[in-house]
C-alpha cells in the first residue's frame, strides 16, 4: 500500500513505517525528500566513516545526490554525486535508507531510529546562475589576455610590493611605457584613484621615468572621473563578467592549443 | 506577536507573513531552520552571482552557517560559513532572508515569494564522527613513517608500473633485499596475495634477485593466511585508523621541525 497524497505533504513525528512509505514514494518517483531525525550513519568506499547516533537532515535530490547535514558546520558530514541509487527498508526498529554507487563501489548507509519529519518536494527550478568574477579573476583573465587593457600592453608582474599594498598587474605599454593597472570589479571610487596614483609616486621615485596609471573596472564612481583627469591617470572599462567569459574559454580550450601541437 | 509554538512545528503553504515571524523566531533562537520556496539568490562578496527565480530549499544552522540548495548538485549554489548573521524581513511581496558576514563584507540575499514549508528544529547531535583512511592515506602514511612496515625499511618508488598494475610501495629492507608492499585497506583476501605475488614474478625476471613481498592490512582474509605461507610471503598488519593517526600527527606538526628550524 503506497500512500498518494500530494508530493508537498509532510509528515511530523511519523512512526518509521509511515516515514519508510513516504521516503520510498519520493525516491521511486524523483522527488526532493528530506528526512530530519535520530540516525546514525555509515560510509564505504575509498575510505571509509562511521557517525554516531545524533539528529540530522537528510537530502535526497532528483538527480539522485544526497547529502547528510548535522546541525552545524556548512559542509556535508557524508554525501554522494548525482546518479547514486536509493533503497530503504525497515529493518530491526530503524528506517535504512541506502544510498549507493554501484560502479565506483560507494555506500552511505543512513539509520533513522527516531523522525522528526518527513517532506516529500516537488521543485521546478529553472532559474539561470550567474556568476561574475573576483577582482583575482579579472587580474587572471587580463594576464591570459593583456590586450583586455589595450593592444600592445605585456604584463611583467603581478602583486609588486609597494609601500601601501600590492599591484596589482605591472606591465608596459607598446611604447615600452612602464605602467600601473589597478583593478576594482565595482565602481570604481576616488578611494582607488588615490591607491593607483601612490603606486605610482613609489614607483617613480625607484624608476625615474614616465610611468602610466590605468584604473580597470566595470565604472567610475561618482567624482572619481574628475580626480582622475586631474592625475592625468587613464580608465579603463571592463567588466568582471567580460572577465569571467575569458576564463571560461580557456578552460574549454584544450592545452594543446596554447603549445600548437 | 511572535509564535511560541513548540519548536519543531513545520508550517506548510504559510504565508509570508506567517513565514516571517516562524523564520526570524527560528534564527533569533539558534535553532535549525529549513526554508523551501521559489526564491531569487543574490551573493555579494569577493566575487558576486545572481541565481534567477526558481524553488529551492534554504538551510540555516544554529552556529550560523547556511545554504541554498537547488534541487539538482551536491553543492550548494550559494553559502556562508558558520559565524554568519541573519536578517529577516518582508518588504514588497517578498520575504528576505539576508545572511552576510561584516568583516568579510560578504553578503547572501535570498527573496521568497512563494513558501512551500517552513520546519524549525532542535537538533541534538553530540555523536562522534570517525573517519577511516583510504589505501592512499595508508599508503601515504607508510612514506611519511616507513617503520610501520618494520624497522630500517625504505621506500624508493610508488605506483611503479608491473604488467598486472602498479606496486602500491616498492622499497628496500634494512639488508637491502628489494621489497614490494601492497596495501590493503580491508581483509586482504587470496586476490590481494596472489596480485602480490605476481608483481614479485615480473620483478624476479627483470632483476633476477631475491625479492620479499609484504601485504600490509588490517587482517588476512579466510584462506589467505595458508596462500600467503606455500608463496612464502608476509604479512603485516596495519590499520587504516592507525595511518589516520600519523597523517593526523603529521598536520598538526609544525613544518619547522621537519627543517630542524
């Protein structure tokens, strides 16, 4: 007998026949179920695990991956990819769900004695992810592609020491102009005109030469436009998703293509 | 009004209203909260994501910590790590769990606006987690304490190529007699002495010596004992926890006192 309400009930204290029901009709039917209660749990595979009894919650997704969460700590205590399969029984006063990867030889054995709830999910969720990139990033796609600053521009160093901080890339120009590029992935503000324009002080009191100052970022902040002119320091537009694009290609880009062979 | 109800009801369907005040009555008491609606995510910090609207289960813990979970993945599409802080609020037709870290200046925005089930719960888990090494970990720890194996052994190569497959540690004995050890991580059985004794052939061929052969696990299987004494091979027994032990010990010793600094 499977019960067949509606996939969004949830079930309270439920005894463990009524839990193993309901956990058995989400997982045959690749629903999201989550079961919070008292288990204990056991791993075999590479290596292997064993947690002693405690409550937790227990995800079960539709791509078949699961995770067991304690009540603390942001990463998983067991988990298994997508693709593992499901069985659960009841078995000696507990509820076994047995979450398994055939081919690599994986078991997560999860042994409710007690549950606190049983909820049985049907998501749709469609929405797309964005992710945009960290200022390392960008720093990172400008050294794979330089010409992101301006045709000609090599970079020649990354993180240089200065007295206040770091710079971020030290390159030159096609000129062979020794030149400062700061980069900021949000607006950037006078605070940052001020940072480039110090690297730049340090840096040709070493040097003695015409040294170029480039702010990179998405946008110029308000007022920053204006101090910038008046430092005769360069803007340069480039966004953090510009930036993510580039590393994306490189990672689908096979080695061999950078060493033409 | 905030609800005082007992802490582990579950609200299905509620609205965001009733939604708002179980949420923010669930984190200002560290408890553990499970949130399941169609929502947007937006992360600010060190780089930035946008997750467009969709259904997703959002799990705060009591040592604040939290994820949102897309029904598909094992990892979660967005986090923070314990230590994080919560504000709730309902502004516009949504309701807003906002999770940020000051000092990191890191920031989740998650906008309900629809709610399947809100859970509040309180979970004991006290239980100990024990993990066991992999047959890499013991591997591994043999190199860093070669005396596991038997006093005066040194290993000279791993994962040295033989036509059946790799010698997990090939070494020589205090008498430099060349020595091949395999490693098992469970009961080695007859498989597992009757692979190292093939290893031992290929190596005869090749160095037409004398040759010892070691079968490091935790116990011999039935029939492996009577196998392993007729081919004249070893056995040492070694547990993967004890392997966990040296790796552990090793961690926690500074770098320092490997350098004699």
């Amino acid at each position: 007998m499977e019960p067949e309400g509606p996939p969004n009930n949830t079930l309270e204290s439920p005894t463990l026949e009524e839990a193993y029901r309901r956990v058995r009709w989400g997982t045959s039917r690749y629903k999201t179920v989550i079961v919070v209660g008292r288990c204990r749990v056991d791993y075999d595979g590479r290596a292997s695990s064993k947690l002693e009894p405690g409550e937790r919650i227990l995800l079960i997704k539709p791509d078949g991956s699961a995770l067991v969460h304690r009540p603390r700590d942001y990463a998983p205590v067991n988990w298994q990819p997508p693709g593992s399969l499901f069985r659960t029984k009841l078995e000696k006063g507990r509820l076994l769900v047995r979450i398994f990867r055939r081919k690599e030889n994986e078991v997560i054995e999860v042994r409710f004695s007690d549950i606190a709830l049983v909820a049985v999910l049907d998501l749709r969720d469609t929405g797309a992810f964005h992710l945009y990139a960290s200022e390392k990033d960008m720093q990172q796609a400008i050294l794979v592609e330089p010409s992101l600053i301006e045709k000609g521009f090599r970079p020649i160093t990354t993180e240089r020491p200065v007295e206040p901080g770091f710079i971020d890339i030290l390159g030159v120009d096609s000129e062979n102009t020794l030149t400062v590029v700061e980069i900021k992935r949000n607006a950037a503000t006078r605070e940052a005109v001020l940072q480039l324009q110090k690297y730049i002080d340090v840096l040709k009191t070493e040097e003695g030469r015409k040294i170029r100052g480039i702010l990179v970022a998405p946008e110029l902040a308000r007022g920053a436009q204006k101090l910038l002119a008046s430092l005769r320091l360069e803007f340069k537009q480039l966004s953090p998703q510009r930036c993510a694009q580039v590393l994306k290609r490189l990672k689908e880009t096979p080695l061999t293509d950078f060493f033409g062979m």
